[in-house]
C-alpha cells in the first residue's frame, strides 16, 4: 500500500530498532536487483547489524529513522519507512547508509533523511546545515567547513540517490570494484628490500599503534579514526603495519579477514601493493574467495590483483564527495558504508 511519505514522522534511531532498519534494508535493495534482472546478493544481516550497532555506538546524533504516523491507542507499532545513518570523523563526513521502503519512495523522505544526518563541522552554525544549493564553490570548500569534506558511495545501478546526493555537492567521481578470487600461487611479489610487515600483536609494547594508524590514516584519508581501528581488533581483523627495515618507519596498514576480505589497506607508497597484497593474503585461509574493494584510481593494487586472477564482480559502487578525495590511490576501502 502506498505510504504517505510527507507525513511520515522522524525519529532517532535506537538499538531497539535495528531489526527493523536491516529489514527496510532488504526491502529498499532487493528491487533494484530484480529490476533489472540480476541474481539478489548474499544477504549477511548480522554484519548489518554489527554495523548500524557501530554507527549508533559513536555517531547517534546523525542516525534517524522515518515512521508512518499513527493514533493514540493504535494497537500495532508504526511502520518504519526509511532511515538515513551518517558517521564524521574531525571535518569530513561520510553518508553511510540510507534507505527507504519501496511504497514510500519518491515523496521526499530520502531528502528529508539525509538533511537530518548533515554534518556539524566548525562553523556549521553561521553555514547552516550542509550546502542547501549545493553550490560548486561552497562544495569545494567542503560545506560547512573550511577544511572538511562530505562523501558517500553510491550504487551504480542508481541513478536516483547518485543524483540526490550530487545537487548538494557530492558528485560521483571515483569508481569502486569489488575483485573476487584465488590468487595464483606466487603471484604477488615479495616485498621490496628494506621493508618488513609485522603482525600488530607482534609489534613491541612500547610502540604507540594507535598513534601510527592515525597518522597513516590522515596522510591519506584526511582524518584518524581510532573507533574504526577498535572494531576492526574487536572483529579479529589480522592487522598488519608495513614498516622500513632500518629505521622502523611506518609505511602503511593492512588488514585480512579470516573470512578472506582484505582491506582496509593504507600504503604511503603505492609501489608497495603487489607486495604488501601478498603478505595479507598470507595471512589468512579463508574458507572461499578472497575480496578485495579496489578504487578506479589505485592503479598499481588493481593491475596486481587482475595479474593474480581476481576478477571484478557485481556492479561498481561510485566514491561521490563534495571535492576530490586525495589519498584513494593509494588506499583499499574496508566496504561501503565504512570505508
Ligand atoms: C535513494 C533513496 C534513498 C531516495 O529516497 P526517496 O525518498 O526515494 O527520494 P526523494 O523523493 O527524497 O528525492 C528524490 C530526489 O532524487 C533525485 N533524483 C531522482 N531521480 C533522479 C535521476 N534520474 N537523476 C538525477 N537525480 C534524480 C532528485 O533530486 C529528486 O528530488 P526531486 O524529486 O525533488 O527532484 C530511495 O529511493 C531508496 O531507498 N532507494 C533504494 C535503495 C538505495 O538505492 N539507497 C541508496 C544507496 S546508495
């Protein structure tokens, strides 16, 4: 039955509402697939909601949902329409998840979502939320804040959020493939001379790793994100830090899955893939394939994942932000919604 979609209230989300939020999830996505003919991906609703429990945990402020209306008294809960949840770190903000049932699609709840999770960046009180007219030069300056950014990743397969998001300035530019496969045996190089992979639980107590991570992570991502390190170690990830030999520099982290997903993978120098891509991959044995998000722009991790055998999957997501993202061409994403 078609909702009304104007009408619809909107409301923080709790933990209590997950459940709910997975299941509009599924709803929203699935057409999109059986539209145009193509097999439903793999549903894994509990890691959907490892991610919106992560999303609540440090970002609640930016995580709403949309409900019907309903009277006093009525005897069943409201239905839950959409929901739209959104993560910052220092000045860049990043549009994680947003979805609405198919009824109620259409009617401007999307919109209304999303300007509910908008940034509050320094200066956000005198710019107002975001960049209402999504003009160019606001967009390059980052919104509503000098220094920050605004980001997302788009599905490829539609054009209707692709183009939401843009007219406030997060226009599509980076495409991202995921690489599924075996590498061949000897396929990656060995590191070159001089630089050492060490496991983060091998790494002396005395190193500060937290300190390192960020500092990677600034260089290339434009902000430290510890949270995302904790959950990552609380997940089992396999962390390893890519250091120079002689005088223990970092150069960079990567991380293996148990379940055979590599990333996410920072390198300084991105003459370090293949190797570095080698030493993840031998770091776990993973029941199937191994999976691998791969930016268009990190030409040297591309070329060495095809030249192993992995091949691309699926339709690309679209990397879309308000102005170019610096540092994604030497950077492997950990996946959509959390890159
Ligand atoms: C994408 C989605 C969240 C948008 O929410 P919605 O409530 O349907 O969208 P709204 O009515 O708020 O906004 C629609 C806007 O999209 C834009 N849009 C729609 N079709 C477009 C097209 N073909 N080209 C460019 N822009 C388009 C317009 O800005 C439009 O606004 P307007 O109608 O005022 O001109 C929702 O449709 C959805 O859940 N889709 C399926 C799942 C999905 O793809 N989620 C996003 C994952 S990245």
């Amino acid at each position: 039955m078609r909702q009304e979609p104007e009408r619809a209230i909107l409301r923080p989300i709790g933990p209590a509402d997950i459940p709910t939020c997975i299941d509009v999830f599924y709803d929203a996505v699935d057409p999109l697939y059986r539209r145009l003919d193509q097999p439903i991906p793999p549903r894994d609703p509990a890691s959907l909601g490892r991610l919106l429990g992560h999303l609540l945990d440090h970002d609640a402020s930016r995580a709403w949902l949309a409900e019907a209306p309903s009277a006093t008294g009525d005897p069943d809960p409201p239905r839950l329409l959409g929901f739209g949840t959104a993560w910052q770190r220092e000045t860049t903000w990043y549009l994680a998840l947003l979805f609405i049932r198919p009824e109620a699609q259409a009617g401007g709840l999307g919109r209304r979502l999303l300007l509910r999770t908008f940034p509050s960046l320094p200066g956000a009180a005198e710019a107002g939320p975001g960049i209402p007219d999504g003009d160019p030069e606001d967009a390059r300056a980052g919104g509503a804040g000098a220094a920050g950014m605004m980001a997302t990743c788009v599905d490829s397969i539609q054009p209707i959020s692709t183009g939401l998001y843009a007219s406030y300035g997060l226009v599509p530019r980076v495409p991202l493939f995921t690489a599924i496969g075996y590498p061949r045996p000897g396929s990656f190089p060995d590191l070159p001379r001089g630089v050492v992979a060490a496991g983060f639980e091998a790494l002396a107590v005395d190193f500060d790793l937290p300190e390192a991570l960020a500092a990677i992570d600034r260089a290339l991502l434009g902000f430290a994100r510890p949270e995302e390190h904790r959950l990552w170690a609380r997940e089992r990830r396999r962390g390893v830090l890519f250091r120079h030999a002689p005088d223990g520099v970092p150069l960079g982290y990567g991380y293996a899955q148990p379940s055979g997903r590599i990333g996410p993978v920072a390198l300084l120098d991105d003459t370090l893939y293949p190797g570095a891509l080698g030493a993840l991959v031998g770091r776990v044995s993973p029941p199937g394939p191994y999976l691998v998000l791969v930016p268009g722009v990190n030409h040297r991790a591309m070329v060495a994942l095809l030249r192993a055998g992995l091949r691309f999957e699926g339709f690309p997501g679209i990397l879309s932000s308000t102005r170019p993202w610096d540092g994604l061409d030497r950077y492997l994403p950990a996946s959509f919604a959390l890159p």
